[in-house]
C-alpha cells in the first residue's frame, strides 16, 4: 500500500454498531408510553396529555439543548458526548422502571432522558467524519439513521406485549358498567385493584438501556489512530463561528429550507397519523398499519438510496428524488379516502423521505458546510425540523389535519425547488 494511503479500520463498524444501539434504545425510552397511552392513564391515574407530555417533553428539551450538545461534542469530543448521553441514557432509564407509579417521578426521568438525546443524535455525521472514508459516510450515517426507525418500530410492536392491556379493559368496564347510586364505590375499588402494572416493562428498558450504556462507555473510541480520508483536517468552527459561517452559505440555506418543511412534516404526520386515518375511517389495526410502513419503507429506503448515493458519489439527485416523490406522497395523503391511498402514501413517503431525505441530507450538510464542525451542522438543521414540527402540530391542532395536508404538499413542492438549486457536493471530487 502507497504510504499516502489513508488508513481505513475494520474497528469503525464496530464504533458505529455501538453507536446505533445507543440510537435505537433511546426511542424505545422517548415513545415508551405512545403505544399504550389509554392504558398508561389507567396504570397511572392521569389525563391523556399527562401521558402525551412524557413524549413531547423530548421535543421541548432537544429545542433548548441542541445547541449546548453539539458545543459539547465539538469541545470535548464524540467519546464524552456520546458517554454522557449514554450515561444519562442508563441513569434515567433504570429510574423509570423503580418509579413506574410515580408520574411526577417519571417527568423527571424523562427529562434526564431527553438530555441525551442532543448528546447521542447530533453525533452521527461526526462519527462518520472520523472513522469513515467519505465515499462510505452516507451509508454510516444511513445505519445510525435506520437504526431509530427500528428502535420506534420496536417500541410500537413490543410494548403493548410487555404491558397487560386487558386489565385496562376490565378497569374501564368496572368504571362505567356500574349503578351511580350502588356500586360506584366498589366499581373504584376494583379498577384500581385491575390497573396494569407498567413496572416489568419499564424494568426491563431500563436494563437495556443500562446494558448499551455501559457497552457504548467501554468499546465507543474517539477517533482511529490514523484519519480515513486524505482530505484536509484543519480546525473546526464551533458553535457561533460556526452557525456563522452556515448561515452564510447559499446552499446551507437552502438544506435548511428542505429540513423546515420535510422534517417537520415528517414529524407532524407522524404524531398525527391517528387523525389522519380516523378522517379516513379507518380502524385502530389498519391506522397501526399505514403508521408503521412508514418506518418500514424508511429502513428499506436507507439501506438502498444511502450506499447508492456513496457508490454514485452523488448527493443532489437523491435530495431531489426524495423530494418530488415526498410531495407526490403528501398528495395521495391529503387525496385519500380510504384504506388504499393512504398505504401507499405512508409507504412512498417513508422509502423517500427517511431513507434518503434523512441519511443523504444530513451528509450534505456536513459536507457543504465544512469546516464547521458536524455534531454542529447536524444538530442546526435538526433543531430547524423540530421546531417546524411543534408549530405544524399545533397548527394541524387548530385549522384541522384536511386544510394542512394541502399546505404539506404546497412546502413540498417548494422544498422541491430548494433541491434542484442546490449545487452537488464539492467535497465528493476524486
């Protein structure tokens, strides 16, 4: 081998394996409850937003913490970033399934496992930029990525499993097929006695989270000894300097156009799958459905259109691509009135808009945005997407979900254009 030729180590897969775990056990502590929200009120005596906060808490925090994290990642490294969130990850974890009774105590777990999310999220590019060749970054990041929609596909499957639902139906029965006058006192007492016990299955995420905590802090490292690539390795700009200089981009402006309108999007139907359908009449099993293809079509898109994009050393088309074809699925959404359409639409936005949107895009960004650093790069456009999201909910909240779908596929067709503007990465040259 030519001495000028870097170095590339069988080691990082083993890093980002590690770090993908990371990623995927921190949905399962994010949307714990969204599965089993009805029994959850039961099992914990509360209001149905009381259990939509313990998941919208990680939205609020990741708005305030994106920042700080990604500073910290930039200033001291991907190994205490990602160990801290870890450790955090672990901490809080094990303390939802010893507290599983106590709400107020389960917001304050919650609220230490939103801190790592920033931690462990806004670290993926930065991984792939110190372990990975850049022909191969966009499939790193592509299998960080695809492991989140595992870790939310699982948690949507597995948790009702873990949980007694049926002792739900039986504490609903007793409190409503009951004589005021007679047994209201007693129908109390044996709902209470019939709530589900939520203890065994946040124990047992709490173990798991325990385990990859201390996986990640004993085989995480921060860099190889060699860098992979034979690229310049200067300085990064930072936090401020470096929101600077992104700013002052023309393209960097125009990817976080396309986050604004495609990750908030995503976020927003998501969350509000459930009214979508119900528009639709669609019952609890097939809204199951069209919800969870979209994140099976995510985890076949980035397998397939992220490694296409390294081997075809292009970016542009692949950003366009998800796109047109995301506005095209918006369409068939906001057209559905059925079953039907809105399969396929979940479907042909998942493959398109996770599968490259998410992994090509956050790789463009880091590359179009050098030297700023790419915990940096990456968690700005993030943070771009979560806000869009919140003010999306809150909009479908007030207007109705029938008049937002038109305005998604009116921003998608605009953030279509933003695609086509974007000029190809310069950082993919031989």
């Amino acid at each position: 081998m030519n001495a000028s030729t870097p170095t590339v180590y069988p080691a990082r897969w083993g890093v980002l394996l590690t770090y993908a775990l990371a990623a995927l056990v921190l949905q399962l502590q994010w949307l714990t409850f969204a599965p089993i929200a009805r029994t959850a009120t039961l099992a914990l005596g509360v209001e149905q937003f009381d259990i939509d906060l313990l998941s919208l808490v990680f939205m609020g925090v990741f708005v305030v913490a994106c920042i700080p994290a990604s500073w910290f990642l930039d200033r001291f490294g991907l190994r205490a970033g990602v160990g801290l969130g870890a450790l955090f990850l672990g901490v809080f974890g094990l303390m939802k399934g010893l507290v599983a009774d106590n709400y107020t105590l389960l917001v304050v777990a919650q609220l230490g496992l939103a801190l790592s999310q920033p931690l462990i999220i806004n670290a993926a590019t930065k991984l792939a930029a110190q372990w990975f060749p850049i022909a191969e970054r966009a499939t790193a990041v592509g299998i960080a990525t695809l492991s989140q929609f595992i870790g939310i596909i699982v948690v949507m499957m597995v948790t009702p499993a873990l949980v007694d639902v049926d002792a739900t139906r039986q504490a609903a029965a007793a409190l409503v097929d009951v004589d005021a006058t007679r047994q209201a006192a007693a129908a109390l007492v044996d709902a209470t006695a019939a709530r589900p016990d939520l203890g065994p299955m946040l124990m047992i995420y709490g173990a798991i989270s325990a385990a990859v905590a201390v996986l990640v802090l004993l085989v995480l490292r921060e860099k190889p000894p060699t860098p992979p690539s034979a690229e310049p390795t200067g300085e990064r700009l930072m936090t401020f300097a470096g929101i600077r200089h992104m700013l002052g981009l023309r393209d960097m402006r125009l990817v976080m156009g396309l986050y604004f309108v495609g990750l908030g999007v995503f976020n927003a139907v998501s969350t509000c799958i459930d009214l979508l359908c119900a528009k639709n009449n669609l019952n609890v099993d097939e809204t199951g459905l069209v919800g969870g293809l979209m994140f099976i079509t995510g985890i076949i898109g980035a397998a397939i259109l992220a490694p296409m994009s390294d081997k075809m050393r292009k970016r542009k088309p692949f950003l366009v691509l998800a796109m047109a074809l995301t506005t095209v699925a918006l369409a068939l959404l906001a057209l559905a009135d059925g079953f039907l359409l809105l399969v396929i639409g979940s479907g042909v936005l998942g493959f398109f808009l996770l599968g490259a949107g998410a992994p090509v895009g956050f790789q463009y960004a880091a590359e179009v945005s050098y030297p700023t650093a790419e915990s940096m790069s990456q968690g700005i456009i993030l943070l771009t997407g979560q806000i869009s999201g919140i003010l999306f909910i809150v909009g479908i909240n007030v207007l109705g979900m029938g008049p937002f779908m038109w305005l998604f596929v009116g921003l998608a067709a605009l953030a279509t254009l933003f695609a086509v503007l974007l000029r190809e990465s310069p950082r993919l040259q031989p």
